[in-house]
C-alpha cells in the first residue's frame, strides 16, 4: 500500500468516525460481496496450491527423486513452509469468510476488514521471509551442483518478482480497497 492509498484510507475513516448516524453511512454492498468473493478465492487457491506442492514434494521425496538438487534439510524446510501456508492460507479465508457486510456496521465491517488486513500483511511478510531462507539454501547448493540451473532459477524467479508487483499486487490491493467500498 502506497502513501497516497493510506491517506485516502485515513480520509474516508475520518468521514466515518464523523458522521453522526448510522444510516448516513452506507457500504456499496454488492461491490464489497465481489471484492469479497475475489479475495476468498484467492486464498482457497494460495491453500490448495500449498497443499498440492507439498504432497507433490512429500512423494517425490519417498520416490528418492531428485536427492543431489534437493537434499534432506530443504525438503523438511520445504514441506514444513507449504503446510504452514496452507493453514495460514485457510485462516485467512475463515476470517474473510466471517465478515458480513449484509448484516454488520460499517463501523464493525470496517473494523473486520482491518483486522483482515493486518493478518493479511503479516502473513505474506513471514511468508515471503521464510521463502528468502529457502532460496537462499537453495541456490547455493544448485550453484554447487550446476551453474546453469542456477541462472535460470534466478531468471524465473526475477519474472516472477515483476509479475507479482506489477499485476498481482495491484488487484489485491484494489480488493482489499473495494471490501470497504462505500455509496
């Protein structure tokens, strides 16, 4: 989130914290259900894909697949990671699965979400961590193994950095932004 996105944020709280009654405060119900939906979506798919890669990695690893680019201290560290973003991953469709925008405030809907939000943030910060350590680990073992592989990892992930900034991380941030979208 950019300064100019904060502000905004701290603008329209304050116009909420301003406002007197409840029923001059309306949220834009069926913008925020779609945003709510799309984010939904996205974490269902972020704990499946974290599933799926695990069970993958776990079955490759009782096959004796790939032993020299991966060895045992990896795959642990891998298999552990995924499961954990699995279960953050589904805690995270629990809490955006609970707001309620029909039912709730919009002092309790702006509340939620911004709870949402902070698990959101704290999630990705640990989980983009974790992943530094293991491409660190990683790729210092492929160089030992084969230089080649190594800068076409490195390319791959370079793509994945600028795909992920550049049209990833906008429309979550248009998501999150539309969760509290009002009339």
């Amino acid at each position: 989130m950019n300064l100019d996105q904060l502000k905004d944020s701290m603008s329209t709280l304050d116009e909420m914290l301003a406002q007197k009654g409840y029923n001059t405060i309306r949220l834009n119900t069926s913008t925020c259900n779609t945003a709510q939906k799309k984010i939904m979506k996205r974490y269902s798919q972020g704990a499946l894909a974290s599933l799926l890669i695990g069970a993958i990695f776990i079955l490759q690893w009782q096959a004796g697949l790939g032993v020299d680019k991966f060895p045992f201290h990896l795959r642990i560290f891998l298999i552990i990671f995924l499961a954990i973003s699995a279960v953050w991953y589904l805690f995270l469709y629990s809490k955006t699965k609970k707001i309620n925008i029909f039912v709730s405030t919009p002092m309790q809907t702006v509340r939620q979400v911004a709870s949402l939000r902070r698990y959101a943030l704290v999630a990705e910060i640990t989980l983009a961590l974790a992943m530094t350590v293991f491409f660190t680990l990683f790729l210092s073992n492929l160089w030992n193994i084969k230089a080649a592989s190594f800068w076409v990892i490195i390319a791959f992930l370079a793509i994945e950095v600028i795909l992920f900034l550049a049209v990833f991380l906008p429309h979550i941030i248009r998501d999150f932004s539309n969760l509290t979208s009002m009339i």
